[in-house]
C-alpha cells in the first residue's frame, strides 16, 4: 500500500455520532408542523428556490455516484466522468421541463400519467415507479455500504452492515416530516456532499506530487476530457444524453422536485442549478480516481475491485476525525436521496392504489398514516435488492436507463397531443422487450441487470418511439376533452393557485409543449415575449454548461 492506512478512531466516532444527533434531530424539528398530506408528500408547495436546490442536488447525488466514478477513472481515465455527466448537455432543458409538474397540480407522476393516458396506463407507471424506487435505494445503499467498509479498513463493518444500519438513520425523520423534513435536511446535508466530493484532492495530490506527479505515472490519455479509449466515445454520449433526457421525465421523484417550490421559477432555478452543482461536484470524484490510479501504480499494485478506489482514498488519504467526516459525508449522500424517495414510494402508494381502489373514501389523517408505513415498507424492500447488487456502475445505469422507456410515453404525452394511451403502451412494451433481448443476443445470458451499452439501448429506443408514432396514428384518439384539459393547465401559470392566468401573458409560456404546433404561425407570433421565462432561462443554461466544460478541460491541462 502506498500509504500507512488510518485507522477510525475516538475522535471519528464523536464527529459520526454528532452528525447522527444533529441531522435527526433538526429533522424532527422541522417535521413538527406536519399534519397534512399535502404538507407531508409536496410541502404545501411553500419550499424557497434555494432549498429548491439543495433537496435537487441532495436527492440527486448518491453514495453510489462518487463509488462508480472514481472507480470508472480510476480504471480508464477522466473521460469516464461522461457516464455521471450524461445530463450536462440536457440540463439547460430542465429549466424549459420543471413547469410542466407544478400546472399539472398532481402528487404524483402517476396521477399526471392518469390525467393524460387514462388509469390502466397510470396503474403500469406506478408498478415501475415503485420498482424504481426500490432498485435505487439499494443502489445507492450499496455504494455507500462499499465506501464506508473501505474507508473504515474493511475490518469494522462490512458492505452489506453498512447498509442494513443505514436504514434506521434516515427513517426517523423522513417517517414524521415528510417532504418538508426531506428537503430541509437536503439543503443542510447538500454542504456535506460538497465536503465530500473535494475533502480527499488536497492530501491526494501532495501523494502522488501534484498534477506533474500524476502525468509521469499515467497514461497520457487518462487526462483527456473527452477519447474512444474510455469506453466512452461519441456515440455513446450521444446515447448517455438521450437517454438522460428521456428519462428524467419519466424518473417518479421528479415531480417532487420541480413542483414543491413557492414559485414556477424557484422550481426551475433548483433543478437546473442545484443538478450544476452536482456536475460540479463529479469533476471532484473524477480527481480522485486519477489520484488513486496514481498511488497504485507508485506502488506496483492494483485493487481487486476498482469501484474500492473511492473508499480506499479515505483510509489513506485522511486523518483522524476527518475520515469520521468522510464517513458522515457519505451518508449524508445516501440520507438526503432516500429520505425523498422514501416519501415518493408512499406518495405513489397512498395517491394511485390505496385511495382510489382500496379506500376511496379515506380521510386525510388516513391517507397520511398510510403514506407513512407504505414507505416505510417499500424502503425496507430496497435494502434487499441492496444485498444483490454486485458492481455499483451497472446497477446505476440500470436505474437510469428503465425510465427512459417510460419517459417515451411520458415526455411524448407533453411533446404531442395526438399521442394516446395504446401508442405509450406499446412503446413501453416493445422497447423494454427490445433491450432485453438485444443485451442478451450479446451476452448470451438473461439477467435483469446489464452493462450498460450504448449500441441496445439506442436501438431499443429507436423502436420505442417509433412504435410510439406509428400506433398512436392508427388507433383512437384521447378523449378531446381530456386533452384540452390538460393542455390548458399546462397553459396557466401557477404561480398564483386562486386565479390560473394564461402564462403567456406574463412571458411564461411553455416552449416545448405541442411541438408540431412549430409548423403553424400562429406559434411564432409574440415569440420572445410570450417565451421569454423559457428562453432566457435556456440561455444561462447553456452558458453553464461551457464554462464547466472549459473548466474540466483547464483542470485537465495542469501540470502538462
């Protein structure tokens, strides 16, 4: 080993236990005005763009994320940092999307599907919803679970330890505060996963002697910001950023995450922006895969497992008290996603089979109890697939690339009017059973996770949208009445819930909505004024966008 390993002492404990204490209990704080569901699953719709942020960033950044990142450069280089930053290019779009959730005056993505393909198409999407939410908390309990062990030696508590104890640490809060208590800790936990994702670069670099260091151990392509040798080519961002902007429409919690704000654009500025600082954040966990690549070859060794390169980082690079920080960090990143999700899972439950089939006529004290224990239950189900997974990176895909499947009916819903519920339908079967069997015309085995390849899934979604078009032209339409209601909502502001004023009328007309209505003149009369929340917005965004990329790209020209 490179370097003498730390060992997690007294002072580690304390500063662990002082997390503990202190996040449930600012949790539980916040959850004492709970009462409602609507408090418990949206926030009244009352949370602050800034908090907007945090509990965007917090619920999407995972334990799992700087796992599989560090791992992936650590063993093939920067470039790898593509498969996190597979939403970069579509980010901007966020600020164009995140209004569409908060005008559709729904709890759930499930009741949004409902609204526009009818029930049988809503019960299908709350099925996958609640999978989705299972196979992610495992996930990332996971990549926590194998951070942790690491960090702390491996002689302390094993993987699959970590995760069963993980659990108990968010469910306090999450169980009584709801989405308020969820996105609080978010916003409080978001400076942690920060602390995170740059704690180990100061101490790595002088390791390894700086970035000079770096570059005489490495292969000169491990500094490339963008090459074939990755794995991660053109194509394959290409398909990394479809399938990013197709599923995140279809992903259960982002309704959550667009809709819960005081405003349209407190919604808009904490999703885009709070998922920017999430990019920014992976150039970090990308820097310390260089950095361990780097001590390893120093030292004539290798792990055994790459995606240990993150928690070998902290036993090495760490001293007393900061690797129980790290310890603290890497569960603040499981707490502030699960916590959310946790909320959703009962959300998805109480809104789209409890209430409507089980008991319609329930009270809202019911309704709330109910939501509480279904996520409670569903949680405890992720911590089973959690005992399964094997490579952290795959199991991620996993989880990102089945809701692009869905997201064909969901995004599609928006984009076209004429798209009906047989269209989605099929769509979703077809393109599932197309990248199923495509994976396993290659691999030769049936399994319900793959490697993620770019190749079937872009030929899997290409069947999917295309069997989207083709059956939703030849069979019935939707109800009219069905469609105009929900294209009016998508109309109106919402800024203002007692008087729905047409959004164009205050620049807050929706650019994406209806897309073949691009052909007609109608759509290009008053363009700027009646888009100009949407275009402005779009254009900050993608001003981001370049100046992270140049960002990237200077860091990776140090030391040349």
């Amino acid at each position: 080993m490179p370097l003498a390993a730390a060992a997690f002492t007294v002072l580690d404990w304390i500063v662990l236990g002082a997390y503990f204490v202190g996040i449930t209990g600012f949790g539980l704080w916040i959850a004492r005005k709970i009462k409602s569901t609507q408090g418990y699953f949206l926030g009244d719709r009352k949370l602050p763009w800034y908090v907007m942020m945090g509990q965007a960033f917090g619920t999407g950044t995972h334990a799992e994320n700087p796992v599989a990142q560090a791992g992936a450069t650590y063993s093939a280089g920067f470039a790898t940092i593509w498969y996190q930053w597979k939403n970069m290019l579509i980010t901007p779009f966020y600020w164009l999307m995140a209004p569409w959730y908060r005008r559709c005056q729904r709890t759930t993505i499930g009741e949004l599907v409902e609204d526009r393909y009818g029930r049988p198409m809503a019960i299908l999407y709350t099925a996958f919803a609640m999978c989705y939410f299972v196979f992610n908390q495992g996930t990332m309990m996971k990549g926590a679970g194998k951070a942790i062990s690491m960090a702390t030696g491996g002689q302390m508590i094993s993987a699959n330890q970590v995760v069963i104890a993980m659990v108990a640490s968010f469910i306090l809060y999450s169980l009584f505060g709801g989405l308020v208590a969820s996105a609080y800790t978010d916003f409080v936990q978001s400076f942690l996963i920060i602390a995170m994702s740059f704690m180990l670069i100061p101490a790595g670099l002088y390791a390894v002697g700086g970035f000079h260091g770096m570059r005489q151990n490495l292969p000169a392509s491990f500094f490339d910001l963008y090459n074939q040798s990755s794995g991660v080519g053109a194509f394959a961002i290409l398909m990394l950023t479809l399938n990013g902007f197709i599923g995140i429409t279809a992903q259960p919690h982002i309704l959550s995450m667009n809709a819960t704000g005081k405003t349209e654009r407190a919604g808009r500025i904490g999703q885009t922006y709070g998922s920017f600082v999430k990019r920014v954040c992976t150039i970090g966990w990308a820097l310390t895969g260089l950095i361990v690549a780097a001590m390893f070859v120093k030292s004539g060794s290798t792990l055994d497992d790459q995606e240990k390169a993150f928690g070998y980082a902290c036993l090495h690079l760490l001293g007393p008290g900061l690797v129980g920080l790290m310890v603290a960090c890497i569960l603040a990143a499981n707490m502030s996603t699960c916590s959310n999700f946790m909320v959703n899972t009962g959300a998805l439950f109480t809104k789209n089979f409890y209430s409507p089939y089980i008991r319609p006529n329930a009270s809202d004290k019911e309704l709330l109890r109910v939501g509480q224990l279904s996520g409670l239950a569903l949680t405890s189900l992720g911590v089973l697939f959690a005992l399964t997974v094997g490579q952290v990176l795959d199991a991620f895909m996993f989880n990102e690339t089945i809701p692009a499947f869905l997201g064909i009916a969901v995004m599609g819903g928006f984009l076209w009017k004429r798209a009906n519920r047989h269209g989605a339908l099929a769509a979703v079967i077809l393109s599932l059973a197309a990248y199923y069997a495509l994976n396993y015309h290659q691999t030769g085995k049936l399994q319900l996770v793959y490697k993620w390849l770019p190749g079937p899934y872009g030929l899997a979604t290409l069947i999917g949208i295309v069997t989207f078009i083709i059956i939703s032209l030849l069979t019935r339409p939707e109800d009219p009445e069905r469609i105009r209601a929900f294209f009016d909502r998508m109309a109106r502001s919402s800024d203002q819930e007692s008087e729905r004023v047409l959004a164009a009328e205050h620049g807050q007309d929706l650019i994406l909505l209806d897309l073949p209505s691009w052909f007609t003149r109608a759509r290009w009369t008053h363009f700027f004024r009646r888009y100009r929340e949407d275009l402005v917005g779009f254009l900050l965004g993608w001003s981001t966008v370049v100046f992270l990329l140049l960002l990237a790209y200077a860091i990776m020209q140090i030391g040349r």
